[in-house]
C-alpha cells in the first residue's frame, strides 16, 4: 500500500507477522486499518520515528498519532526504542502503547519507568486479542487529544 | 567453689595440720620431760639438804649426849650444887665452848630453871627463856631442841640434855648457837637459780606455820600470811608427806613446783621449790619459737600455694576465656599458651582446634557461597526460560487462535459441520493450551518471588474473593458462609489466590448440585490457624488425596469439571512457603473440605 | 619522643638511685660508727662488728633489689605509655605504693640507726620507739592503699569490668588467719608499755587502745588492701591477650604478695616483743632477719622480672 509516510496515525512495531496480520485484522474492524504504518523491527522504528535511514525523507514533525510497540524485537529492542522515542524532546510527546506477550512486572515497571502511556498484553485468544486491539484503537486515536 | 579456693584450703589444711600436731606434741613432751627434770633436781636437792640437817643437828645431839655423859662434867656440876663454887664448872663451860663452833653461850641449869652458870654472865639469874614455839621431843637420851628469836627476830637454836648422876636429876646443859644452823641449809642456793630455794618450816602451839629461817624472798624468819598459808607446800609437807608437786603456790602466791620432806625427828617440813616461770622458762621460749616458725612456715606455704595455684588456674581461666569467645561466635580468639605442661599442652590443642574450626568454616562459607551462586544462575536461568515461555510461546498459540477463528468467521459458509467441528476443537485446544501457560507461569513464578509479609484480614478477603468469584458466575445458586477468621502474617497477593484456587474449586466442583453450600471456617492448635474451605460438590476418593497438590494431578476427567490441576499446587506451594501445610478430605459425591495452616502471629 | 623517653626515664632512675646510694652510706655510717650498744648477747667487738656487718650489707642489698626493681618498672611504664592505658595507669598506681613502702622501710632503718646513738638515754626510748612504729604503719597503709585503688579502678573499666571476679572469700580467709595469730601474739605481749629489761625497750610505749586503733587496725587494713589487690590482680590476668602480658604482670603480683608477707613478719615479730624476741636466741634472731630481707629481695626481683617480660610485649 502505498502511504504518504506524514499521513501514518498508527505506527505498528511489530516483528511476528501473523500478530501484524492479526492486528490489522482487529483495527480494520473499527476501520482504522488505513491509518496504520508497520516496521518490523526496531532500528526501522527509530529510522521512522527520527526521519533516518530509508525514511529520511519523511518530515519528524509529522509523526503519527500513536505508535503499538511490541517489546520484543530484533535489532534494536522495545525497551530501547521506547528509552529513545521518550528521551527526545520532539518525540516524547508521542503516546506509545506498549502491546506484548510478557505480564512480567518488571517489564512493566520498567516501562512505566521509561514513560510509557499504556501496557497492554496480548490475549491469545482471538476474541479479547481483538477487543483490547479495538479498544485501544479507537481510544488512542478517537478518544484521546494527542499534541497532534 | 572455685579451684583456686579448693586447692588453697586444701593445702593450709594439710600443712596446717601437722605442724599444730607436731607443736603441740612437742610442746607436750617437752614440757613433760622438764616436769621430770625439774621432779629429780628438787628431790635431789631436798635428800642432800635433808641429810645435811641430819648431819648438823646430829653433830651436836651428840656432842651434847657425850659432854652430859662425862663423869667430870657430871661430878664438877654435883660439885656445884653442894658448895655453889662455880670456878670449876665455869671453866669446864668455857672450854666447851671454845670446842664448839657456832655455840654462842653454854649454860647450866639448875634443877628450878634457872641459868645458874654460864658462859655469858649476863644471863645468869634470868629464867630460861621459854618460847612460844614448840620444844622438839624430849626423851631421856635425847636432847631438846628449840628455837629462840631475838630481838633482832633472828632465831637462835638451843639444845638442852638432862645432868643425871644415875638416877638423879642434876640439872640440865644448854648450848644456844650463835645463829641459825639451818641457815647454812637454806642460804644455799646451788642448783636453785634464781628464784629456788629451800624453806624450813614447823608448827608452833597455835598449829600456824612457822619459817625457822628466812626465805630468800622474805629476809626474816616468821609466819606465813595466812591467806597463803593452806596451800603452801610447807603445809603439805607439815602433813607428814614426802612428795613432788608440781604446780602448786607459795607464801607470795606464785605459782611455783615444789618437792615435800618430812623430817620426822624434828617435826620439821622441809620444802624445796622453784617458781614455775623459772623452771619452764626454756618451755615458754620454745613455744615462742615454734609459734614464729610455724607462722612464717604457714606464710610460707600460704605463698607458695598463691604463686602454684595462679599459675595453674590463669591459663585454665585464659582456655575458658578464649572458649567462651568461641561460642559467642569469635572463631578468631585463641588461648595463650603459658607453659610446657599439660595445661599448656591442652591450650595449644585447642589453639590448633580453633584454626581447624576457623579452616573449616571458612571452606564452608565459600562452599556455601559457590552453592548460592550456582543456585543463583539456576534461579536466573529458570527466569530466563519463564520470561521465554510467557513471550515465545504465547505468541504463536495466538496466531494458532487468531487464524483458526479468521477461518471460521470467513470461511464458515464454505465450511461443512465436520469443517466447523475441527475449528471449534482447535480453538477449544488452544484456549485449554493458554491456561495452561498462564498456570504454569504464575507457578514458577511463586517460588521466586519473596514474601513481602504483612498483616492480612482473612475474613474480608475471603469475602472479597468470593464475591468476585460469584460476580463472575452469576447464575449459581451458592450459600456462602464465611466465619470470623483469624488474622494472618503473610503475603497479601499470594494469600489472595490461595482463596481464589480454594474458593474456585468449590464453586467449580459443586457446579452440579443444585444448590452449593460453602462454608469457610477456622479452627486452631498451639501454634497455627487452619483455615478451612467447606463444599458439599463432587469430593474425591481419600485414597487419593496425596494426587491431590501435586502439578497437573487431577481426579476428573476435563470434560467433567475443566482445569488444569494446577491450583491446588499452587495453593501448596504458597502456603508452603508461608511456613504452613494443606490438607484435604473428602467423600464422593458429598463433598469435600481443604484447610490450610498458617502460624500464628 | 623516644629519646626523651629515654631520657625521663633515666631522670627517675637516677634519682632512685642516688637516693638509695645516700640512704645506704648513711645507714652504713650510722651502723658502724655507733657507740657500743647494749650487748645483749653478750660479744666481743669484733663478733659485733661482724654481726653488723652481716645485717646491714644484705639489708642495703635489699634496698637495691627494690630500687632496681622500681626502676625496671618505671622503664616499662615510660616506654609503653601509648599501649595499654588502663593497664600502664595500673602499673602507675603499683609503682607509687612500693614507693611509699620501700621508702618507709629505708627511714625506719636509718631513724633506727640514728637511734643506737641514744641507746643509753632511757627517756628518749618511746620517742623513737613511737615514731619508728608510726613511720612504719602509715606509709604502708598509703602505698598498699594506693596499689588497691590501681586495681580497682582496672577492676571496673570497661575491659575488665564484664568478667568474673573472685569473691572475697579468699583476702578475707587468709587475712583473718593471719590477723588472729598477730593479735594473738600482740595480746601475749607482756612488754607492749613497759619493759622489765633496761636493755630492751618496750614495744609501743602506747596505751592499749591506741595501740588497737593506730597500729593494729591500720596495719590489718593495709594487710586487706594488699591481699585484696594481688588477688584481684591474679584474677584480672588470664584476660589478657598477650603471653608476655600475663607472665609479666603474673610476675607483679607475686612480687606484691612477697612484699606483703615481708611486712606480715616484720609486724610479726614486732609483735612478739623485746623479750620474747630476744628469747628466740642470736642464732634464730639471724635466720629471721636473712629470711624477711631475703623475702623483700625475691619481692622486688619479681617487679624487675615481671617488668622485664611487660617490656618485652612492647617490641611486637
């Protein structure tokens, strides 16, 4: 799909592509599909987020309304991408939910440390996996005023 | 009592004991043995003296019988009496006593009593002096002797023996002596020292006792002050008796040893005595001697057994010391070693005890801290692999989840019954897969997590759970009883879901009957709080009840009543680690109760 | 600071020494150029010179055993004054009260070699006889006093304080023996006023209940002091932490006891009075007078001993 990069509301960080089919599945049920943009591992995160590398050519002042970050991820974790998003002053402003697997409360300190939005796991069953994904969804970008 | 006191009484005791013995053994025997040395030197002295007196009184006995015997004598005093010419007679006198030594005046008597002639011509005229004291025995053949004092109360002896001419009484023949003979008895200090001497008494008319010559103490010739005079040994001797006794006191009072004789031919008591003080005195300086000696032997002894015993008992204090710093957990003291000997020895074997100890408790703590170490990389691996299993595994049961149900809301109408029935399991397999994970999860992660104790209200929570419980199945009819419980110390969270597991059983396993009774109660023992969790469900066989906390053990089929068996084994581990136990019992299709004891705050 | 250790140190020394060295001429002078005294035993000059000469040289000898043994004492005390402080203050309080008694016994010697001088002069007699006895009592009260204190005040710092200590069992069974034969023999004392002998002074020259109250007593007391401070002592060593430590101090006291016993029999005698002691005979007189100077020389060796070993803790 081809996607003006400074229209993404949505930033999927995501490396297993069945969760990323799923997801989509879930926010195309709120019709939010269109919005989202996927990278599959963290350094295209950061490379998004900060306009480098491939997306050099996207403008940092547009950044999306709301970035999804798994934690686990190849190359540059989670943890980091977060650390790193939260430390800029142009992007600590962008609301990141974190969407995992772990219910390990030290990730959850640790995000909350680093200043995360939100802590969402991910059910395995299909059902709640698509209701937390709607709901956060359609909070993130309907209900919530971001600076955007 | 300390060693040290012991060993001291024992010692002064010993040598204490022997040295009184031995004083006073010798004490004893020598003054026994100066008794008898005292006993024989007075008895000598009195035989000697008695036979001197003998000697001396008998020379002139004698010397009188003979010159009143001889015929001239006898024939001139005749002469005499018819013609009171006393040239002849006179002149005899005079030549008598020019043969006598210590005869002061010879006389003749007459037959009225009356000196009639006489070597000294002052007493010619006079009365015979008659004394108060007695006259020694008169018998025919002996002459009489008595005592004259002078003015000067000096005594002088007198001898008279009877002129007979045959049968015919002519006069008598008188020699006075110029002083005392017995003087030269009891002047006569040899062999008495200082304060011995021999006194010569008798008794006058009166029956009081008389000193014929002067004591050494008292320089005249008298009586004895009558306060003394019972007890001296003059009395005893006066009695007639001729013995030794010694300790007796004399006419001064003091106490003195004394040696009786009678002499009966004079009705004389002669006594010879000596002052005990003086006699003993070498007894008195012995006792001196031995009481010093023995008082610095016993110092001696005294400090010997200080240095023995401080010496023997400071390194034993010194071992209990170092000991007792042992076992207040100072591994480090060691005791001094003092000396070669056995107690050194034993100070030294412990010494090298301690280093072992030390040694070996030091390998141990490195033991011990390898162990923990090796524990720790387990306990870290193990976090690893729950950490992998809560992300790795979940995610593709989710895609399994997720796609089986894209393929049944999609795909349905292409899907025949079979088709749909396949889905159904596959979702129904992974739901079952997913709790089973989430169990697993929360179980291994019990036995990691420390246990953050504080004071929990166990009725409320109960209460709590189970209302969450009965929100969550809102169609059961349950009759909920929940009794007072006691307070409980522990963790707030895991105590929590202990209640949750029981109270989910209860509810889950009673799901068949009608109406569900719970009821939640405690009881107590001396140390614990059992809480139970009453149902009347499906209870269990008892013969199994050992199954019952184990991982995955379960008594149902999961058709009948769906789970995981991991609950009870939660419930297990948790109040495990609060230090307490679970059971459980039941009965089939009556229901079952499981308790837990927890200790008391 | 080491050298001006040193050099107080050698201050004190030589003051005891140049103190003994004058006592010693003195009481030599006073003894062999006094006027003929009473010959009680009855000797030729010449026994009575050798007599003298027999006496006065180990009694000075004596003298010179305590002040090598002070000396020593003061050495260790100098050289260790950064150590072990409740102990060093100990040894302090140890060393003062010999002081006070060797000094004592040092004047009654010479107040009785100034006395010879006036041996015929009768009226005289109770002067000197009350103040040698007086000279003796007192300071021996003070000094052994002042070793009690020593002790205990090391009895109840706080290193001692926390271990057992003996009950007084002990000081008060051995000074109650000895104290009963000692008034035993003062009580049996016929010459305690008067003397019947002109040649031999009385022993007090006091009425009784002076005599009780100013020498008795004070001498029993100084008798419990001294006993009471070595035992302490005794016990208080086997909490020490060093060898040298224990054998040095363990030294001290029996250098202590050996001085209280010297003073028990110099009381001792004193007590059996002149005629009882002259009693005893030249020859037992002799073996007493070498046994108490041999007694106060083995005291004072072990001082100069038990300091040695105390200066040997200081190297480590």
């Amino acid at each position: 799909m081809t996607q003006d990069l400074n229209e993404v509301e949505i930033l999927l960080v995501e490396d297993n592509p069945n969760d990323v089919e799923l997801t989509l599945r879930a926010l195309k049920k709120n019709n939010l599909a269109n919005k989202v943009y996927t990278v599959k591992d963290g350094e295209e995160a950061i490379n998004f987020i900060f306009a480098a590398g491939q997306y050099a050519t996207r403008d940092v002042n547009f950044p999306p309304k709301v970035i999804f970050l798994d934690l686990k991820l190849p190359k540059v974790s989670g943890l980091e991408v977060l650390k790193k998003i939260k430390s800029d002053e142009k992007t600590k402003t962008i609301p990141v939910v974190v969407i995992t697997s772990s219910q390990e409360t030290q990730d959850v300190k640790e995000c909350y440390s680093l200043g995360v939005n939100s802590f969402i796991q991910k059910p395995i069953e299909f059902d709640n996996f698509v209701k937390a994904i709607s709901d956060v969804g359609l909070y993130w970008m309907v209900i919530n005023k971001s600076v955007r | 009592m300390r060693i040290r006191s012991k060993i001291f009484v024992i010692f002064f005791i010993t040598s204490l004991l022997p040295i009184i013995f031995l004083t006073y053994i010798n004490l004893n025997f020598s003054q026994n043995a100066l008794v008898k040395d005292t006993e024989s030197e007075l008895e000598t002295i009195a035989d000697l003296q008695t036979a001197n007196i003998h000697t001396i009184i008998n020379a002139y006995k004698n010397r009188i019988n003979f010159l009143a015997a001889r015929p001239t004598v006898l024939s001139q005093v005749t002469t005499f009496n018819n013609t009171k010419d006393n040239t002849q007679i006179k002149n005899t006198l005079n030549s008598i006593l020019l043969s006598l030594p210590d005869v002061q005046i010879v006389s003749l008597i007459d037959l009225q009593g009356n000196v009639v002639v006489s070597t000294d011509d002052s007493v010619i005229g006079k009365k015979q002096f008659i004394s108060q004291l007695p006259v020694i025995k008169v018998t025919k053949d002996t002459p009489s002797i008595d005592f004259l004092p002078d003015n000067d109360g000096n005594l002088k002896i007198r001898f008279r023996k009877t002129l007979y001419d045959k049968t015919t009484k002519l006069g008598e023949l008188e020699f006075i002596t110029e002083e005392n003979i017995f003087n030269k008895v009891t002047n006569n200090y040899i062999g008495l020292k200082k304060t011995g001497e021999v006194d010569l008494a008798i008794k006058d008319n009166a029956g009081k006792i008389f000193f014929i010559t002067p004591t050494r103490f008292k320089k005249t010739a008298g009586y004895i002050p009558s306060t003394f005079a019972n007890t001296t040994p003059s009395a005893e001797a006066l009695k007639k008796s001729n013995t030794f006794i010694p300790e007796t006191s004399d006419y001064r009072g003091k106490a003195v040893s004394a040696v009786t004789r009678y002499l009966s031919d004079l009705d004389m008591g002669l006594v010879v005595k000596i002052d005990r003080d003086e006699a003993f005195q070498p007894i008195n300086e012995l006792r001196d001697s031995m009481l010093i000696f023995s008082f610095i032997f016993i110092l001696f002894v005294v400090m010997v057994v200080l240095f023995f015993v401080h010496s023997l008992t400071g390194p034993i204090i010194n071992l209990l010391f170092a000991a007792k710093g042992v076992y207040t957990g100072d591994l480090s003291k060691r005791a001094l070693v003092l000396s070669k000997d056995e107690i050194g020895e034993l100070s030294a074997s412990f010494n090298t005890m301690l280093d072992a100890l030390q040694a070996s408790h030091e390998d141990l703590e490195k033991k011990v801290e390898e162990r923990t170490k090796q524990l720790e990389t387990s306990n870290k691996d193990l976090e690893a692999f729950s950490y992998s299993v809560s992300h790795d595994l979940r995610a593709p049961l989710r895609s399994i989840d997720g796609f089986s149900q894209i393929l049944e809301e999609d795909y349905t109408p292409k899907l025949d019954d079979e088709g749909k029935r396949v889905i159904a399991t596959i979702r129904a397999s992974t739901k079952q897969m997913a709790t089973l994970i989430d169990d697993l999860l929360t179980f291994s992660r019990l036995g990691r997590k420390p246990i953050e104790a504080q004071d929990v209200n166990m009725t409320s929570l109960a209460k709590t759970v189970f209302d969450e419980l009965k929100l969550a199945n809102p169609t059961r009819v349950i009759q909920f009883d929940c009794a007072e419980l006691p307070h409980a110390h522990g963790d707030a969270a895991l105590l929590k879901q202990v209640w949750v597991n029981l109270l989910s059983n209860a509810i889950k396993y009673t799901k068949k009957k009608e109406t569900a009774i719970i009821t939640v109660a405690s009881t107590s023992d001396n140390n614990n709080n059992i809480y139970c969790v009453k149902d009347n469900g499906a209870g269990f066989d008892m013969q199994y009840k050992d199954k019952l906390f184990g991982v995955f053990q379960r008594l149902h089929s999961a058709q009948e009543f769906e789970g995981t068996g991991v609950g009870l084994a939660i419930v297990s581990r948790i109040i495990t680690k609060h230090g307490g136990s679970v059971r459980a019992e039941g009965v089939v299709d009556q229901g079952a109760t499981f308790s837990f004891s927890l200790p008391k705050t | 600071m080491e050298s001006s250790h040193v050099n107080k140190t050698s201050t004190s020394q030589r003051l005891y020494y140049a103190i003994a060295g004058t006592a010693s001429i003195l009481y030599l002078c006073l003894t062999f150029f006094a006027p003929q005294a009473n010959n009680i035993f009855g000797f030729s000059p010449l026994q009575i010179f050798l007599l003298k000469v027999t006496v006065a040289l180990p009694y000075i000898a004596a003298w010179w055993f305590a002040v090598y043994g002070l000396s020593t004492l003061e050495k260790y005390i100098a050289a260790a004054k950064e150590e072990n402080d409740v102990m060093i203050r100990l040894l302090g309080s140890v060393r003062n009260g010999l002081l006070w008694i060797i000094v004592s016994t040092v004047l009654v010697a010479l107040i009785g070699g100034i006395r010879s001088y006036f041996a015929n002069n009768i009226d005289i007699r109770p002067f000197f006889t009350i103040i040698t006895n007086y000279l003796y009592v007192f300071p021996q009260l003070i000094g052994f006093f002042l070793i009690y204190r020593g002790v205990y005040q090391l009895q109840s710092s706080k290193e001692m304080s926390e271990h057992k200590h003996a009950s007084h069992f002990l000081t008060a069974f051995v000074v109650f023996f000895i104290s009963s034969i000692y008034l035993y023999l003062m009580a049996t004392n016929p010459t305690r006023q008067f003397s019947a002998n002109p040649t031999i002074p009385a022993t007090y020259y006091l009425p009784d209940i002076l005599v009780i109250f100013t020498i008795a007593l004070p001498i029993l007391a100084s008798w419990w002091f001294g006993f009471s401070a070595a035992f302490t002592m005794s016990d208080l060593i086997p909490y020490l932490t060093r060898a040298e430590l224990f054998k040095g101090i363990s030294r001290i006291v029996y250098g202590i006891w050996a001085i209280i016993f010297t003073s028990i029999l110099i009381q001792a005698l004193l007590s059996l009075g002149g005629t009882r002691l002259y009693g005893l005979g030249i020859g037992m007189l002799l073996l007493i007078i070498y046994i108490f100077i041999i007694l106060q020389g083995i005291g004072y060796l072990f001082i100069a001993l038990g300091s040695k070993a105390l200066q040997k803790s200081i190297r480590t």
